[in-house]
C-alpha cells in the first residue's frame, strides 16, 4: 500500500469515526431522560422508534469507551457508555439472570430472545468500563455476564433448539465466533479470567477448533453457517444458506488472534482461507459489494433479501482484507480491500445527515432510509472505522 493510499485511509476512517458517527449517536440516540440509548431513528436523525435492544446498550457503551480509552478521555463518551451500562443493570436483567433483548424505552420487559448474544455485548461494555474506571462492580458483571453467555452457549439444553434436535440436530457458526471476539475483549481488559473452567485463551482455541473442524468445508470451499452434529452439511435450506459477511467477520477475528500471538502462521492460513473462499462466493461481479446471503450448492434461496447489501458485511470485508493484507503483504488482499471500500464508500454513506444508510438493494441504490433500529447502531461501522484506523497508524 502506497504511503499516500494509506494516510487517505487513515482520514477517512478517524474522520468518519470522531465527526460523523459518534457525534451523530451521541446527538440522536442518547436517550438523557430515560438512561441508555435509543436506535430506532430515521435518516436525519429523527426518532421513531423508541423501544430499546438491550444489546445496543452493550454495542454502544463498548464503542464509546473504546474510544475514550484509545483516543481521547472525553467525558461524554464515558457518560453516555456509563448511562447505557446503568440501564443494563436498572433493565436488562430478566428472570434467572438472562438479559432481555428488547424493552420500552422506560425499561419494561417486551421480548426474551432463546440467544444470548445480548450477554456477550453486556460482557465486553462491563469489561472496558472496568478498566477505564477501575470499578470492581463492572469487572464481576463483566464475568457475571460471559458465565451467562457460556452456559446457554455450551450447556446441552440451555436454548430451546430451532429444530427438533430428535429429527433434525444442528449446530450453528455464530456461537463460536461470538466466543471468540468476546473473550478476546476479556482478556485485553481483564486479563485472563476463568469461566466454565477455562481462561479466555483456551475459549478461543476451543472455538477456533470447532470453527475449523465443524465448519469449514474444503471440498465446498466454504465456512457452514449450520451443520449437522458430527459437521455434516444439512441439505435443507438452512443448511445450505451461507453468510459471506458472517464467515468473514469470523476471520478477522481467527487473524486477529494470529497478530494478538505474534503472527501465528496456522491461524494465519485459517483466517486467510475462510476469507479467500467467501470472498469469492460473496463478492457481486455483476454489481459489486458483498451479497447478503448465498446457496453453498449454487441453488435459490427462499430468503426474499438474500441479494441486498446490508451495511454490516461491508464493514467486516473492509477490516478483513486490510488485517489480512497487513499480515501477509499479499498485493491481492490490497485490491480486495480497495474493492470493497471503495464501493461501500460510494454506496452507503449519507452526505447530507451523515452516518450510513443500512440497508441498500442489489444495484447499490437505498432501499430503507433508516440509520438505525433494533439491528443498526453504533456499533459495527464505528468499529470498522476505529480498528482500521489503529492497524493503519500502528503499521504507518
């Protein structure tokens, strides 16, 4: 990468980061009378909807005090990650522990979802206020939260199934990735803490094995979102459905791994494999970006959005063909990275109210206005533009 490529990255990114899309959170979304924050609004900013995701307060409170802990002690990124870990506590908590995944604005209980993704956001929020703050009291709801993840994640029986495992048995991707990422929030804030008997390094290794061996498919060419019990590929329609944003965001996360252990050349390959296959099953070469869903034998989907362009696996792809370049210097994974960011650039960005549209048909063009709801918020975009921008000034 040339110097001049590199330095117009480096702005792009902590530009958009520290004068679009914080600001724009902390403008609309802040919800200053009732605590936490509010997603649910429109192009300008204008809210419409005012139930809250519980795990938006853990997305949030997780990007402002990354922020505040790797750029600037600004004391309204700390209020308003404080304010959304405050209406966790006041909230979140339903009956046995297990966290809500939406309430009303005011707090009251409106969904339980069978997952528990919402613990794992709660868990790294916790964890980086702990460290910012040095308050006990968020370290052990840091843990209090991962246990909770852990046991619904690996305890047989602890989430309803989808299927009825008697005739259908499935086990699923994102249960790994999400442990991955998690832990490795963990240990950088907390260090290596013990839950369910093993520190967060050998949670990452017990995920990354299964990711390997249950999941990836060298005869297809391709990472499973589902698979049966001994990793089989379930020809039904869940089975075969592929998420190339999903899979590469799982990579990043096995790269990261590799740089966090001095550039680990096996997870090196792993990363750079998942990554190289779904890219190639994912990229448009009809209208470029990244489809939201593929079949892994080349047959319809029944998902009617399967070939629109979310604005999540665009934020993936970037920071995984960027790490990948930098790991590697191989000259391919800086003309992937160029692709993709250059056409999410021209696409899903608003120049007239900022931050970026989420959710855009096949040919680019904008197929709902909305900045944010009960999936979109701050959490995948700023982390793209912040890890970006750290592994572009590290290597600069």
């Amino acid at each position: 990468m040339t110097p001049s490529r590199r330095a117009e990255l480096t702005g792009i990114y902590r530009d958009g980061l520290l004068r679009d899309v914080l600001p724009f959170w902390l403008r609309h979304g802040w919800d200053r009378e009732h605590g936490g924050i509010i997603t649910g609004v429109d192009r300008d900013g204008t809210v419409i909807e005012t139930d809250k995701a519980i795990w938006f307060q853990g997305r949030a409170a997780w990007t402002y005090l990354t922020a505040y802990l790797t750029v600037e002690r600004r004391l309204e990124w700390l209020e308003l990650a404080e304010s959304c870990l405050e209406f966790i506590r006041r909230h979140g908590y339903g009956p046995g522990g297990k966290l809500y995944f939406t309430v009303t604005r005011e707090g009251r209980p409106l969904r339980m979802r069978r997952y528990a993704y919402s613990e794992c956001f709660a868990a790294i929020a916790f964890a980086a206020h702990a460290r910012a703050t040095g308050d006990a009291r968020s370290a052990a709801d840091a843990q209090r939260a991962w246990a909770t993840y852990l046991h619904h994640a690996y305890m047989p029986g602890a989430i309803a199934p989808k299927t009825d495992p008697a005739t259908r048995p499935m086990q699923g991707l994102a249960p790994r990735m999400i442990t991955i990422v998690t832990a490795q929030e963990l240990r950088a804030h907390l260090g290596e803490v013990r839950e369910g008997g093993a520190s967060c390094t050998e949670w990452i290794d017990r995920a990354i094995g299964e990711i390997e061996g249950t999941f990836l498919k060298p005869d297809l060419q391709a990472l499973l979102e589902i698979a049966g019990p001994h990793g089989e590929l379930l020809d039904h329609f869940d089975g075969r459905q592929l998420n190339p944003g999903h899979a590469i965001e799982a990579a990043w996360f096995i790269l990261h791994e590799a740089k966090h252990r001095g550039r680990d050349p096996r997870l090196i390959r792993l990363g750079c494999t998942i990554l190289d296959w779904m890219w190639a099953r994912g990229w448009d070469q009809e209208h470029g970006g990244i489809l939201y869903h593929v079949d892994v034998l080349g047959r319809p989907l029944q998902e009617y959005w399967h070939d629109m362009k979310f604005w999540w696996p665009h934020n993936e792809t970037i920071i995984a063909t960027l790490l990948a370049g930098e790991l590697t210097g191989d000259a391919k994974y800086e003309a992937w990275h160029r692709q993709v960011h250059d056409w999410s650039y021209a696409h899903f960005p608003d120049p007239e109210h900022g931050e970026w549209y989420g959710y855009l048909h096949r040919d680019g063009s904008v197929s709902s206005r909305l900045k944010g709801g009960t999936w979109k918020g701050p959490f995948h975009l700023p982390r793209m533009q912040w890890y970006c921008w750290q592994l572009l000034a590290a290597a600069g």
